[in-house]
C-alpha cells in the first residue's frame, strides 16, 4: 500500500488542514507576513479559513466517502497551483515557494492515485 493511498495520510494532511484554518482565520503574524508579501487582497483572506476547514472535512471523508476525498485533493491541487503561481508572480524566494509546490506535487500525487479502497 501506498503511504499516499492510506487513511491515515489523509487524516493528517486533514489535522494540518484544520489548524492551518484556525491560523489563517486569526492571522497569526507569519501568516499574515505572507500574504501581505503575495499581495493577497484583505476581502479575499477571510474565504481562506473557509477553504481550509472544507479542505479538512473532505480529507477526513476518505473512509466513507472515497470520491469526496479524491475531489477534496483534486481541489487542493488547484489551490496549490495557484499559489506557486502567487509565489511566482510576486517572485517571492524559492524557500518560501516550496511549501506550496511540496503540497502541490503530493496532492496531485493523491489525486491520481486515489484513496486506498475497503
């Protein structure tokens, strides 16, 4: 089996998820840092919490909903491509873009391969 297949990755991309909601939902000063460097509009950072407790449930629906999981990464993959490309346009430094571009290859990855069946 495939770490990437398994439940158990899903439900902890799903607790990162969730505390990076509560983060982004108070604006912790590095998050915050972030933002203002990308240029990320102060009426769209209030949808970004949002987006990432959704990103949390969906993850943890792996067990009983399989096909919300894999449209939950499909998602992020989205998500994750548009902010390398928020990282590429404001030419923010490499080490800062690899976060995203890290969480954007492996949810491909999951996307592609799907959560493990029964």
């Amino acid at each position: 089996m495939s770490a990437l297949r398994s439940p158990k990755t899903y439900a902890a991309l799903a607790a990162f998820h969730a505390v990076d909601a509560v983060a982004c939902g108070v604006q912790v000063a590095p998050i915050k840092k972030v933002l203002d460097d990308l240029g990320v509009p102060d009426e769209i950072r209030p949808v970004l919490p949002v987006v990432k407790a959704a990103a949390a449930i969906g993850l943890l629906s792996v067990t009983r909903f399989p096909a919300l999981a894999r449209l939950t990464t499909a998602m992020l993959t989205l998500y994750f491509t548009l902010a390398v490309g928020a990282h590429v346009r404001a030419r923010d430094k490499l080490v800062n873009t690899l976060p995203a571009a890290t969480f954007l290859a492996t949810f491909a990855a999951m996307t592609v391969k799907g959560p493990q069946r029964g």
